[in-house]
C-alpha cells in the first residue's frame, strides 16, 4: 500500500523516557484480532493509558494535554519483541509520524518505515537535549528532514544527522513501497526461482 | 579462491536475487509460513493491487495464535477470533495455499508444526510473522519474523527485501550441569547480552554445548534469539539434523535427498570465516535460569538474588518501575516465592522433550493446591507423543491436565490469560508486562523449574527435586 509521503515534519513532540519499551505494551495482543487496519491509534500504550476500568491513567503522558504533536520520542531500544506491525499501525494511526530514540529495536524500526513512520535514531546525547527542551517548554518545536537527514532543536538551533539507507529514503520522499519495486523486477525473480533447490 | 564465509554468509549469499547499492538486498525465501493474526491485512492488500499469491506451494497457513486450548471441537466462542480464523481459512482457499486449521490433525503452533513436517529444511530461508521464526535456524536456515508488509511483499513476490544483517558466533564451550536445560543457556546468553545486545546481528551457535543438544533444545535456543535484540540464529546441521529431518512429508525424497544432502553439507562456517562480533561462555557456569523482571535480559541464576538498581547497565528509572510492577525488591531471593500459575508450552518450551523434563520431576508428586497450571502441547503431533509415551498418565496421576495446542498463554490472545497481579512461572519467551493478560506476572524458565513450581507451589531449584530422587 502506497504512504503519504515523508519529506520534512515540524512539530511538538510527545516524551516517553521509558527503555525498552516493547510491543506488547504499544500494543497489547487482544487487540490483534481486527483483518483490517483500522482504530489500532485508540489503543495505543493501551495499558499504560487506561485503567482497567477503562478510565484514564492521568499520569500517563499520552493522557496529559500538556504535550502533544507528531514526533514520540521514546527511551533506548523502543519497539522491542514481537514481530507486529500493528505496534507501527497503533503508532501511525495515533497521529505520530516519527519516532525519535537512541535505539531501536529491527523489527519496528523496519515495520515503521515500510507505513511511512520516520524513526530516527540520534545519540544517547541528543535525545536528553530533546527531552530537557520539552520538558522546559512542551510547546517547543522540532524540525525533522528526511531530506538533509537532519533533527533539529528549533528553539536552540541545535542540530543531529540522522542514517537512513538511500532506497528507503527514495521510498519515504516518494511514497513508494516495496512492492511496487518487487513487481518491477518480477521477471527477475521469476528466473531466480528455478534455479533454487528447495 | 573463494573467500572464506560464514554459515549465515551462504546461506544468504546463495538466496539474493537482486542488489541495492546503499538499500537492503532482494532475498528470495523458500518457505512461508502464515498464521491468522498478521496476515488478514496481508491479503487484503494484494486484494487492493489487484494480485495473487506467486508460490503458494511454498506457503504453509496454520491457526495457532488466536485459538482456544479447550474444546476445540465447537465452534470458537469469540467472534472477532472466530472472524479473523474464517478469514486465513477464506484467504488460504482462494489463494491455494495449505491451511491447518483447528481441528486439522496438523495444526499447532507455527514454529512447531514447520520442523515436524519437514517443512523447515537446512539451507533455506524461511520467515513468517511472528518473530519466534527464529526458531528454525536450529536446522541451519535463515529464518527470521516479519511484519504484515513483508508477509504481503513475500505473498506477491516471494521476496523479502533486508539489508544483510552483521554477524555474531556465541561459542558456548564445556558441558552443562546437571538440570541445566537449553531453556537456561538461551536466558543465560540473553542476561548477559541485554534484550539488545544483539540487535542487528545474526548469531551463530556454536561450541560443544550446542553440538550435544537434541534438535529441540536447538530450537529452544534459536527461538530465544529475538530475545536478545537478534534477528535470528542459527546452528550448523550436523547427522542430528539430517536424521531428525529425513522422511519428514515435506523433506525430499530419493534422488531430490541426494541433492540436498549434497548442498547441506557445505552448510559450516569455514574455518578463517571473520564475524563482526564474536562471544565466548563457558557452559559450566550456567544455572537453571529464572527472570525477576519485564524484560528477558532481566534473568539471572535461581539461587541468586535480584541485582541492585545501582549495579546494573542502563537506565535505572526503567530497572526500578519494572521490579515495581513485579512486586519484588532489589537483592530478594526468588526461591521461596509464592506463585499461582504455571505455564508449560508455546514454540519456545512446547515439544516433546519439554513434557518429558516436566513430568520428568511431577512424577509421582502432586501439583500444589494454589497453583492453576495449563500445559498446553506445541501440535497435534506433540500431544500424540505424550499419550504414546505414558506421560499423560504421569501427569494425571500428579493432577493435571492437558489442554489442546495452540499459543495460548505465551500471548496471552485467547481465553488462557493470568489474571491481574498474579505470579506465573511460564516457560514461553516474553514476561513483558501484561504479556500473559492485562497486570500479569511473568516469569519465564525452562520446563524443569516450572514443574518444580507446580508441585511445590512456589519458586523452586529443581535440581533439589531432582537429587532427592537420585539420592
Ligand atoms: S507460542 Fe508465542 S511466540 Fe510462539 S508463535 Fe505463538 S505467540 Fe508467537
């Protein structure tokens, strides 16, 4: 499925400093029994979110009007366990277009990027400058460029290159996806496959 | 010459159609395993392209995640689970792909049906939506979890596109102690890398630990790979491998053997081959393993006691809310701690040999009265083989029961969910929280400290158990 295209992002961003935040809680397993990929946003960080009566847990920053906008900005090794791409889904259909982290996690950092949701990884560094400037002014804006890969602080000025591999980067900027790419280079595939031996 | 290359290098090598400059590589993958819960958007998809499935004879549909363990017989009682079986039964139909449904005498779990019917061979490349699919590596394939996308790309292309992964060899040399199961090496290996030590490699196992292991302690280790950040694992196959794979219903036959056992055998690190990283552990160190906390790397020997916030890497908010949601305290014991559920099953602990370890110590002993435990068998196959071998008796008599195959607790999607702020000893993978139902305990372990927690109603060594038979 073609994405909206990804070029740059300028936004408040939403801090979770929290590491190792693992799917199951982005999102919990009994919310995997939808076939289609619809409303997984109201059930993001689902059990973090809400108490088991349902009700808001107003601690939890999501809940908190304080902060909002398109970027999360979560701890080291975000995304981690399983393989979901709905964890992506509840993260794209929440409103998020990038995560920022100091780590991610394979898996998510590749299910992300095949939905169109930037994740940029900076240095352990960096990401503790984004969180002190939310954390001075929740209303602080980022600039994120997938063009020049390129994070910045815009109250500050202070800037970090981020990596991303140039096809993907193509895709981003173009809303491409790997299928369409695939299907372009059938014909090679189709002639690779008989020679395999399993 | 050829430059010297890794098991991972050729088997990867040998399966890249295509290459990006500064992109991932186009991998060609031989086996594709489906399950109702990652893959209904997949079909819809290739729906709305208006495409089929390219090889639908390399693709292999079985229910598993979403399934109940109880009578299996009626009609599934959830209608959303009930609706999302219908729909890869529907889907598998229409695109010509096999599909073992509930009820079907080879269902069971994905990671465990694959090996059993021949399906995961040496030498392949084989992935499926779910990232235990690190399992099959255990036969010296490349095999990792994917995302609903690249189910989609693999279901219309048969193609995956990744960059190539950096590659780790975890040498684990010596012998293991007495009670120390496969289960432990992995959560050993996981302790002491992190859950992200090795994300972005691709381990190789190997040392004498791993030559000694059966085919299922194999896959328990492989398994447990994602678990330390790793896309996947893999073991060298030996004769082990040939023999547990020949005359399986999927594997070839005759003169298709031949050829195979010829590319199999090519199939080992050469000996100059360079990783990017590379560990060694010596075996006698290891303990039976048990987790304290939410993560898989928060592991540690059953009889030591829960590391300090101050002394351990990484950040220390994260160490303290997670012993907060366990309940525990930094420097307690866990031997002694009261429990209410155990868990024997899922892809990582649900096979044959697990149910023999576990009856292995209940034999003859009673499960405690404040324990519920659901054993629950990895396939139709596996729970044949308790009944065959007398092990269903044995846990009968020790009181108790076995539920029909499927995930079940390890995720936790259908009705066998552990209720808020009680404790489980479960041998699956994950204690995130919440994992095992909303506000669950987990502690994860291989089957023989959780049968020593069954019947003594708390955390227990089992080599105590153990001995006291010998003796
Ligand atoms: S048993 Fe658990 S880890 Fe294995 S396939 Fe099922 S849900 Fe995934």
């Amino acid at each position: 499925m073609a994405y909206d295209k990804f070029t740059t992002l300028k936004t408040t961003a939403v801090p979770l400093p929290i590491e190792n935040v693992d799917t199951d809680q982005i999102i919990p397993a009994r919310f995997l029994k939808a076939t289609e990929r619809v409303g997984f946003g109201d059930n993001l960080f689902r059990d973090w979110r809400y108490n088991q009566d349902n009700t808001p847990k107003e601690d939890f920053v999501l809940n908190n009007p304080k902060y909002s906008g398109k970027i999360l900005v979560g701890g080291a090794n975000f995304g981690s366990g399983s393989s979901r791409e709905h964890a992506a889904w509840a993260v794209y259909d929440y409103g998020f277009r990038c995560v920022i982290s100091s780590f991610f996690a394979d898996i998510f950092r590749g299910n992300c990027l095949n939905i169109g949701v930037l994740p940029v990884q900076v240095s352990a560094d960096f990401l503790q400058k984004i969180y002190a400037e939310i954390e001075k002014n929740p209303n602080s804006e980022f600039e994120v460029s997938l063009v020049e890969q390129k994070v910045t602080i815009l109250a500050t000025g202070e800037s970090e290159p981020f990596d991303i591999n140039d096809y993907k980067k193509d895709n981003m900027t173009n809303g491409f996806d790997d299928i369409d790419y695939l299907l372009n280079i059938k014909g090679n595939i189709q002639e690779f496959a008989k020679s395999t031996p399993l | 010459m050829s430059a010297k290359k890794t098991l991972f290098d050729k088997v990867w090598d040998s399966h890249v159609v295509h290459q990006i400059e500064n992109g991932p590589d186009v991998l060609f993958i031989d086996r594709h395993m489906v399950h109702e819960v990652t893959s209904p958007v997949a079909f819809l998809g290739l729906k709305s392209r208006g495409i089929g499935v390219m090889h639908p004879e390399k693709t292999f549909a079985t229910a598993d995640h979403n399934t109940p363990t109880i009578n299996q017989h009626l009609p599934v009682a959830d209608p959303l689970s009930a609706n999302q079986l219908r729909m890869l039964e529907e889907n598998a139909n229409e695109y010509g792909i096999s599909y073992w449904g509930l009820g079907h005498e080879k269902n069971g779990i994905v990671h465990v049906v694959g090996p059993e019917y021949g399906i995961t061979q040496p030498g392949a490349t084989i992935v499926c939506g779910d990232s235990h699919t690190s399992t099959h590596g255990a036969f010296g394939a490349i095999a990792f979890g994917i995302g609903t996308s690249e189910v989609e790309m693999v279901l219309a292309t048969q193609c995956i596109m990744q960059p190539k992964p950096k590659s780790m060899r975890i040498n684990i040399t010596g012998g293991l102690q007495f009670g120390v199961t496969p289960k432990d090496v992995a959560l050993f290996i996981i302790s002491q890398l992190t859950t992200s030590g090795a994300t972005g490699y691709f381990v190789e196992y190997a040392g004498d630990v791993f030559k000694n292991m059966s085919m299922e302690g194999r896959m328990t280790v492989c398994n447990l790979s994602i678990e330390m950040g790793a896309r996947g694992g893999m073991i060298a196959p030996d004769e082990k491998t040939f023999h547990y794979v020949k005359d399986r219903e999927f594997t070839p036959k005759g003169d298709d053997w031949n050829t195979a056992m010829n590319y199999w055998q090519t199939l080992y690190t050469d000996e100059e081959a360079e990783f990017d990283k590379e560990l060694t552990f010596d075996g006698s160190q290891i303990e039976p393993m048990i987790t304290y906390g939410t993560n898989p790397g928060m592991g540690m020997g059953i009889s030591k006691d829960i590391p300090n916030a101050s002394d351990v890497k990484g950040g220390e908010a994260t160490y303290k809310k997670s012993l907060q949601y366990m309940k525990f305290g930094e420097g307690d014991s866990m031997i002694g701690k009261p429990i209410d559920f155990v868990f024997l099953g899922s892809c990582t602990n649900g096979r044959i040999e697990d149910f023999r370890a576990f009856a292995s110590i209940v034999k003859g002993k009673q499960k405690a009265d404040n324990v519920t435990a659901w054993l629950v068998p990895g396939s139709h196959q596996v729970e044949s083989a308790i009944k065959e071998e007398g092990i269903l008796d044995i846990l009968t008599e020790a009181g108790f029961e076995l539920r029909e195959p499927g995930c079940s607790a390890c995720l936790a999607m259908n009705d066998d969910k552990v209720p808020p702020g009680k404790l489980a000893v479960s041998t699956s993978n994950r204690n995130f929280e919440g994992r095992q139902g909303p506000g669950s305990r987990t502690l994860l372990a291989s089957p023989l400290v959780a049968a020593a927690a069954a019947v003594t109603g708390k955390v227990t060594d089992p080599r105590e158990l153990m001995e006291m038979e010998t003796a």
